[in-house]
C-alpha cells in the first residue's frame, strides 16, 4: 500500500488543523470575555462620574455655605464691637 505524497499532505493538514481550530476558539473566547469586561468597566465608570458629580455639587454647596457663614460671622462680631464701644462709654 503506497500513500502519494498529495494524499499525506493532506492528512497532515487535517490533522493540524484541529489543534489550530481549538486555539481560534480559546482566542474567540477570551475577545468575548474582554468586550464583557469592557462593557462592565464602562458602567461601573459611569456610575462613578455620577457619584463624582454628586459629591462635586455637595462641595459647592458647602463652600457657597461656608462664604454666607463667614459673612454672618463678620456681621455678627462688627455687631459686638460696636456693643463692646457702647459699654466702654
């Protein structure tokens, strides 16, 4: 029996491509995996920037508070120096 050298190279390649058919899958799978993780790290980075946003609008908030504080405060200590003026009188 005597095998032609088209017919070995062509189960040869048969045979290689089974290994080779396998990596293409693993690879299929690990982009599908890396596109969900993608896809997941791109909510969670939503999610962030909206609780960044809040906590920026938060800080606003006290500092617009603090300056209407310290305004009080100044009006409130000309009150009792113009009181402490008055008593030493």
């Amino acid at each position: 029996m005597k095998i032609e050298v088209p017919e070995l190279l062509y189960k040869l390649l048969s045979v290689c491509m089974l290994p080779a058919l396998l990596w293409m899958n693993s690879i299929s799978v690990d982009v599908a995996l890396l596109k969900h993780k993608t896809i997941k790290q791109g909510i969670q980075i939503s999610a962030l920037e909206t609780k960044q946003r809040a906590i920026h609008d938060g800080v606003k908030e006290n500092q617009a508070a603090l300056r209407e504080l310290n305004v009080t405060m100044s009006f409130i200590k000309k009150i009792l120096d113009d009181i402490k003026e008055e008593l030493k009188k």
